[in-house]
C-alpha cells in the first residue's frame, strides 16, 4: 500500500508511481508524458465538479474559478502540504539547484500523479483521488472573487508604480509537436528583473513566468 498526495492507494503497477515522481533530469523514464495527462484529466474533474456545484454560474465564472484550482501557484501549494519534494527523483545538477522545492517542478509532478492513478486505476478512481486531494482548496473557493490571473496582476501592478509593462519572450521549446515545452522569459528592465516559466503551452509558460516575477516583486 503506497500514500502519495496524503492519501493511500495501492497501485496493481508501482513503477507508474515511480515514474510519476522522476523528473526529466534524472532518466529519460521520466514524468513529462503523465504530467501531459494529467493536466487534462485535472481539469476534466474541478470542471465537473464546478459545474455541479454551482448550477447557476456563467460560463466565465466557472472558469476564473477553475483557474484559481489548476493553477501552477495552487498545483505546488498542494505539493507542498503533502510534502511531495521528498520523493521527487531528481538528477544531480537539479537536485542542487533546489529543484524539489521549485514551484514549477512541484506543479507538474502533482499533475503526473494525477495521470498515473488514472493510467492504474481508470477515471473513477482518479475522479476520486483528485476531489479527496484537493478538497481543502475546494472548500476554499470563493466565488465573488475576481481571481485576476497572473499576468493581469502583474501587468497591473508595474503601471500602478509607473512602470512598463512587462515583456514576454520565447526562450526555447522542446519535444515532439504533440508534446513540447516551451520556455518563456518575462522581464521588466526598467527594474532589471526577469524570470522563467516553463510548460506545455505557450500561455501556461506565460502565466508561470508571470507568477515567479509577481513573488521576485514581494520581495
């Protein structure tokens, strides 16, 4: 019987666990692929339950909110209350550059599992896993708030100060066409600032980089 993410679950294929938490830098058997399914299978369940829950809400409420719950920031909190960094399988040099307390890292990796309790244990199942994980963050939806994504909030907050608004730029991607990761740089260099997000989409990528410069900024 293993527990991942705070909950048991006895997997008829633990391999797909342990690949579920190996990270690209540590073995070509690695977690993007899951991470790919998971992300999908993530948001069929929050769009599911959203849509039974609050039956007379928009279609662009219902999907601010679903934001705020797959979200990359949401996706490592949640890694990090379940204490997913020390089981992560990292190589070396990303091991030393604190890869299993990075946000981006941590986000995926919650996706991955998500994709392998779905490979093992089918829709079901995984619908289950999912709501029980997740189930503080739903309590804690709020649905009056405005939930203004990362890039907005950034965007808003450097014209309040007098700044530009800051620039996004593809940096790199990697992959098949049906499976690449772009890399974004988003910079502000009037304040000398930049930061890197990396995901499966371009507008993901954006959004994370968003968000790492948004906490540079707290700073």
């Amino acid at each position: 019987m293993n527990k991942i993410l705070g909950q048991k679950i006895d997997f008829s294929r633990p391999e797909i666990l342990t690949q579920a938490l190996t990270h690209r830098s540590a073995s070509k058997a690695n977690n993007e692929r899951l991470e790919f399914l998971g992300d999908s299978i993530l948001g069929f369940v929050i769009t599911k339950w959203l849509y039974g829950k609050y039956s007379k809400f928009s279609e662009g409420k219902l999907s601010r909110i679903r934001s705020s719950l797959v979200k990359g920031s949401t996706l490592a909190e949640v890694a990090r209350y379940y204490n997913v960094g020390d089981d992560l399988i990292l190589g070396i040099g990303e091991l030393k550059s604190g890869g299993f307390n990075r946000s981006s890292v941590l986000a995926d990796t919650v996706e991955a599992i998500f994709g392998a309790v779905f490979i093992d244990k089918g829709i079901h199942e995984t619908e289950s896993f999912i709501l029980k994980v997740m189930n503080d963050w739903l309590l804690k939806v709020n649905p009056d708030s405005s939930d203004k994504d990362a890039k907005t909030r950034l965007q808003e907050q450097l014209q309040s100060q007098g700044y530009s608004i800051p620039k996004y730029e593809l940096i790199g991607k990697h992959g098949k066409d049906h499976l690449q990761t772009f890399t974004i740089k988003c910079s502000v260099p009037e304040l000398q600032l930049s930061s890197i997000g990396e995901k499966r989409s371009r507008k993901k990528a954006e959004q994370l980089a968003a968000q790492t410069l948004l906490e540079k900024l707290k700073k």
